[in-house]
C-alpha cells in the first residue's frame, strides 16, 4: 500500500520519509503539519498503518493522466 508514494521507503530516515510525506500531502491538496506528518512518518517507519495516509496515496491527477493518455493516443495513431 505505501508503495503507491514515489521514493517512500522504510530504509529511508524518518525525516526523509516525514519530508516526502510533507511533499505528497501538499501536491494532493492535504497539507500536513511537520508535527503530523512527523507522527506519520514515525508509523509508517514502524511498518504501522495510518488511515491519515490514505488521502496523500489516493491523490489523483485529472489533468496529468489527460495529457499521458493524449501522448499514448499520439503515439499510437503516428
């Protein structure tokens, strides 16, 4: 499940994990506290999970999946 974050891995150091979690709360719209995100980075070190950390895995992007899917088709039909 926390594999869905790019570059979150649990051999990273708890700051680096609470950074990249503070990274991915933001570009999905959730900014976190250093406080939060440094609890969550703390559980997620520990292997435990937090519901908190659904809202930054499930962020979608509407508008950079349109533009993937528009240079596939490109792709294809060339």
């Amino acid at each position: 499940m926390f594999s869905d974050i790019p570059g979150l891995d649990r051999a990273q150091t708890k700051n680096e994990i609470r950074d990249r979690l503070l990274v991915e709360a933001f570009w999905a719209g959730h900014p976190l506290s250093k406080s939060k995100a440094n609890n969550l980075a703390d559980k997620y070190k520990k292997g435990m999970y937090d519901p908190e950390l659904q809202r930054i895995i499930n962020y979608s992007d509407p508008v950079g999946e349109q533009a993937v899917n528009n240079v596939l088709r490109e792709m294809v039909n060339s």
